[in-house]
C-alpha cells in the first residue's frame, strides 16, 4: 500500500481538477466571424426593448372616429343634429371667406388634428381648397349620421359656380367638429336643397 499524498498534493490536484471544469464550462472567445458553440451563445443581439404580447392594444395617441356612415343607408339628420353640424360647417365656411384661418381650424376635430398642424393648415386650403378662400357663401343638402360620426353635402360659392364637398364630423364633448372634406367633382346640388 502506498503512503498517502501530502496535502500539498492532494491541493494541487484539486486545484487542477477545478481549472479543468471551469474551462470545459467557459464558452470560447468570440471571433470576428462570431464563430461559437451554438449550445452555449448565441450569436444574434437582443433588442433589449421589451415586446408587448401579440393581444395588447396599441395605445391611440387620440381618439379614432367611428366608422364613416355608409351613404347608401345612412340615418337621416334629426333637426337638432343637422343645426349643430350646419353651424359647425358654416362657422369654418365664414371664416375661411374672411381668412380667418384661425377660427377655421378651430372647426377641425382631434383627429384631423394629428394630421395638420396650426402652421400646415392655411397652406393646404389655400393650395388644395382655394374655393373655399374669400367664398360666396354656402348651402346645404343631404346630412346623415350615424352614431358620432356624421356627413353633409355643402354648396360653396366660388364667383360665378358652385362646388360641391362633403364634409365628414365627428361629435366631440365641445360639439360636432370636422374630421376632414372632400370635393365631389361633376356633382350639383338641387335647386331647393334643405337648409
């Protein structure tokens, strides 16, 4: 039988023994080439932005307005509705004959302001709505609605002819105010159309 090992010994040996495991557990040195055991790293970064699961609702930065009414069955405007969305229309109308682009866009709703800026609003009219700039007045014709969202044909004067919008609301807790208007080119209103 032999002697036992010194402790000096039996403490070198384990001391190796530790230096072998540790090795054998630490995963080699990343390369340029990003070469390494894919069991033990992986070599895509983590975007360490947390991800929100599939069925959490995107957060609105403001309110989206209610499907537009379909015009082939809409509900007709009840009297008071018609003279809250015709006030609202013409408030916006007078202002824009006198270029009061302020007041204007006092009209417009959340919505339609998260797409124009205060700054952006009297260059859009005046390229893309001239008509509407110093107009001859107005009429109306056909208001629908259903739930909070509402539409209205408008006749505006421009000289000597009449356009014809349709103008999109939305009721908000100050009113009905305008998402948005759309020319309806090659439409006329009738002679007598409903105030």
């Amino acid at each position: 039988m032999s002697p036992d090992p010194s402790p000096t010994r039996r403490l070198g040996a384990l001391i190796v023994t530790l230096a072998l495991a540790v090795a054998a557990c630490t995963p080699p040195a990343a390369t340029d080439t990003m070469q390494a055991d894919p069991v033990l790293a992986d070599p895509t970064p983590v975007d360490p932005t947390p991800v929100d699961p599939p069925d959490a609702p995107e957060p609105d930065l403001a309110p989206r307005p209610d499907p537009v009414p379909d015009p082939s069955s809409p509900d007709d405007c009840d009297p008071t509705t018609r003279a809250a969305i015709g006030s609202t229309v013409s408030t916006q109308l007078d202002a824009f004959a006198s270029e009061d682009f302020e007041a204007a866009y006092a009209m417009t709703s959340p919505y339609f302001r998260l797409v124009f800026a205060t700054d952006d609003f009297e260059s859009m009219i005046r390229t893309d709505y001239p008509e509407l700039v110093g107009n001859g007045g107005h009429r109306f014709d056909e208001c629908r609605v259903r739930s909070r969202r509402a539409f209205l044909l408008v006749g505006v004067r421009s000289g000597a002819r009449e356009v014809v919008l349709r103008y999109d609301l939305s009721e908000e807790a100050d009113g009905w105010r305008i998402d948005g208007a759309g020319w309806l080119s090659g439409v006329t209103l009738p002679a007598d159309p409903l105030i």
